[in-house]
C-alpha cells in the first residue's frame, strides 16, 4: 500500500496568517450572521481542498461577477442601508435615510464592478484540473 503524497508535512494547511486573523478577530460578537460569515471564512482558510474545489471557491467567491459571494454582499450591503428593506432606519430624518441609502447603493454599484471580480476569475482560469 503506497501513502498518498498529499498526506505529508509539505501538504499541512497552515495557520491563518496574521492579517485575516486578525480581522476575523475584530468581527468577533457584531451580530450571529457574521459570526457565521466568520467561522465559513475560518473553515475555507483551513480546510484542505482539491484543485477542482479550490478553482469552484475562487469564482463562488468574488470571481463570477453576479453569482458570487461578494456580489451578494453588495446585495445586502444595499438592502441594509434602505430604510425601505430596513425598518431600522426608518426612524431616522429623511436625509439620513436617503444618505445611508446612496451610500449603500454606491457600495453596491462598486462592489458588482466586473473589474472587481476579474482577478478572482482569472486566478481560478489558472487553475487547471487535472
């Protein structure tokens, strides 16, 4: 019986590095969405993949412009800060509703940009399966 190579210490997933700890680390107890949002960002850094997975993450997560988690945020960034799908804020003056909404849909319209999700797309082309 022959042990498979990817079973060695060269092919360990290492730690998070310091900078996505990090941030992971300061959106501790904001809300239990996020906290979902963190221990799945967690998981994916951790977790061992296949090249087929690992390309399929890349473009689920910012590389398929429109059909990605990061456009979904965008989604949800917009909806978030319209008093009209967020009773939250409708309390709030007028102005500040109708400032946190053109803020929102900015965030939205910057963050659907193709240009945005070009490198992720690209970077899970690269990978070829084998």
């Amino acid at each position: 019986m022959t042990t498979s190579p990817l079973h060695t210490d060269d092919h360990q997933v290492p730690p998070l590095d310091d900078d996505l700890a990090n941030v992971l680390d300061d959106l501790v107890a904001i809300h239990a969405g996020v906290d979902l949002i963190r221990s799945g960002i967690r998981l994916l850094a951790l977790d061992r993949h296949t090249t087929d997975n690992t390309q399929t993450l890349l473009a689920a997560l910012a590389g398929s412009n429109g059909a990605d988690i990061l456009t979904a945020l965008a989604h949800l960034i917009a909806r978030l800060s319209t008093a009209d799908t967020n009773p939250a804020l409708r309390h709030l003056p007028l102005n500040q509703q109708k400032a946190a909404q053109q803020h929102g849909e900015a965030a939205q319209f910057d963050l659907t940009d193709p240009d945005l999700h070009q490198h992720a797309s690209e970077a899970s082309a690269a990978i070829t399966s084998h």
